[in-house]
C-alpha cells in the first residue's frame, strides 16, 4: 500500500529538500530589493514565477491524480478506452495555454530588458557619482575620479544618489553584482561597461565577483555601505587627509594574483582606468566600449579633459548579460 505513495512524494521531497538547502543560512537577498533597478528585478522575478507556476502546478497536481487514478489495481472501476488517440478539446487546451503564456512572458521580458539597460541613467534630480570599478585576481580595485580616492574590496555611497559605474578587467572577466542593488555585469578586458545602480536607503549591502575566475574568486566579495550624504564627504575628507596614496607601483603589486583585505587611498595615478582599459590593444588605438558609453567614458576622460588623439576609433559592443541572469547589468 505505501509503495504507490512513496513512488508519488518522493519527486516532490528531493525538489523540497533542494529549496531548503539552498537558503540554509543565507538569506534571499535578492529578494530583499534597497534600489529602484533591484525592485523591478524582484518584479519580473515575482510575475515569472507566478505565470510560469500557473502552468506547472496544474501539471503536476494532474500528474499525481493520472498515477494514482490509472494505477494498476484489483477491482480498478477506471475505463479501459484501448482505441483512444486523440481528443481536439485536450490538444487545444494543452497546447494554447502555455502559447499564451510564452507571448506574455516574451512581451514584459522585452518591456523589462529594455527599461533595465543597464547605461541607462536613473532618473533623479541629484547628478550621479561616477565610480571606476577594476577587477584583479582576486580582488576589487574602486576608483572615485571626483573625489581622487580609491579602495579595495569597498564601497561607499551616497543614499537616494545614482551610482555610475564604469567597469573594466585587468585580467579575466568576471561579473560585478551587488544583489540588492541590481543585477550583474560583466567587467571584461578591452572594454568599459557602464552600470547605473542606487541605494534608496542606508544600509550595508553584500557584493561579489559572481564569474568563475580561479582558485580564490570566491574572497572576491565587497560590501557597499550607503549613507547619508553628510557621512559619505566626511569619509572622503578622511579617507583623503588619512590614507596613502596609491602609485603606480603599488597599483602593479595589486595586479598580482593575491586576496587582499579592505584598503583606502587618498589619491590614485591620472588616467588609470584609461590605462587598464587601453593595455590589449595594439598601440593604444583604441577601446571597446559598452554601447551607451561615450568615448570619454570608455578611456576615462572628463568633459574637461580632452581624450588622446590615439584613441579617437572605438567600437560598440552590446553586451549580453543574461544570467539571473535575467540580465547581468540592470
């Protein structure tokens, strides 16, 4: 007598078992949004889940009432129908209902990919802090062209501010993501991505290297702390009246393959993002860039400095960033 039921609820406590498992002692930060782009990520997430269970929950309930009704048993009262093939009514229902569901699913995807563009700006009154973000082996190289201050493995915001990320590789390619913050993208060699997030609150939010890279890319973590705008300038002032400065001999040591704890600089080499970027090609010609880039942003310059004349060609590259990959970026 159990062993109809066992074959039925085995399947359902593995996947059971296997949802459990994965939240153990981590928390679903991603669905725990503290920014606009990370609210409409939750979103999709949410109306996914939901239309996709509207198809998947009748099959399997369905699936346990066909096992169980149909099972092979002395005295069973369910119809024999030895000639049965076809039914018209069963074919349309099974098969339009998940069309449906593919079209609408396709439709808000598109609405959502093309909203989340992650160079795209996000709409605030306050203007955006541009943050240079360098991945090294194995660890996070942030600069703050504004402020002339950088730092490893931290990040500090502003709350209610757009953050301007713009993303680089040293090395290997790796996926920058701050999971209540927004989705990832990819920091790649030869290229500068553009990133647009913010924090609508005060808060410590986990970071990471989300991309395969080695045998330490999992201490490729950081954390992001918001604050007000009044704490984030003091930090500045402090950062820059109390910290070294980062040479480019200091800055060639991080280029090494090494873990490294949090570090604060109060200054940082001119044109180091441009450098980083510029290293594979030939000549310095020129950098790919993140289509929605300028080429002041792709080589690091400012509206007041004019870019090198050797770096006048570049190419547009859309760069796909699906992995939650919903989407890498936004």
């Amino acid at each position: 007598m159990m062993r109809p039921f066992l074959r039925v609820l085995t399947p359902v406590f593995i996947m059971l078992m296997a949802v459990l498992l994965s939240g153990c002692g981590e928390q679903f930060i991603v669905l725990d949004p503290k920014g606009p782009i990370g609210e409409s990520q939750k979103d999709l997430i949410y109306f996914s889940t939901i239309l996709c269970a509207v198809i998947i929950v009748p099959v399997l309930i369905l699936t346990a009432v066909i096992v169980w009704r149909y099972r092979d048993k002395p005295g069973s009262k369910a119809s024999y129908k030895p000639n049965w093939e076809h039914s018209t009514k069963l074919e349309i229902t099974w098969w339009s209902i998940p069309i449906v569901a593919i079209l609408i699913l396709a439709i808000v995807t598109v609405k959502y990919t093309y909203a989340l563009e992650p160079s795209k700006p996000i709409e605030s009154a306050k203007a955006p802090i541009t943050i240079q973000v360098t991945s090294l082996d194995w660890k996070w190289l942030f600069k703050y062209p504004e402020e002339d201050i950088a730092t490893i493995n931290y990040i500090k915001i502003p709350e209610d501010v757009p953050i301007k990320f713009q993303l680089t590789s040293d090395t290997a390619m790796n996926s920058f993501w701050v999971p209540q913050l927004g989705g990832q993208i990819y920091s790649m060699s030869g290229m500068a991505m553009t990133l647009f997030l913010q924090a609508d609150e005060q808060g410590s939010y986990y970071g990471s290297g989300a991309n395969f890279t080695g045998k330490d890319f999992a201490k490729m973590t950081f954390k992001v702390d918001a604050t007000s705008e009044e704490d984030y300038k003091a930090w500045v002032d402090e950062v820059k009246a109390t910290s070294p400065a980062l040479t480019m001999e200091g800055f060639e040591k991080l280029t090494e393959p090494s873990t490294s704890d949090v570090q604060l600089f109060s200054s940082f080499p001119e044109g180091l993002f441009q450098k980083v970027v510029m290293q594979y090609v030939n000549g310095g010609g020129g950098a790919h860039q993140h289509h929605g880039s300028s080429e002041a942003e792709a080589t690091g310059t400012t509206d007041t400095e004019a870019a090198p004349a050797d770096t006048t060609e570049s190419h547009d590259h859309n760069a796909s960033n699906t992995d939650s990959n919903t989407h890498a970026g936004h």
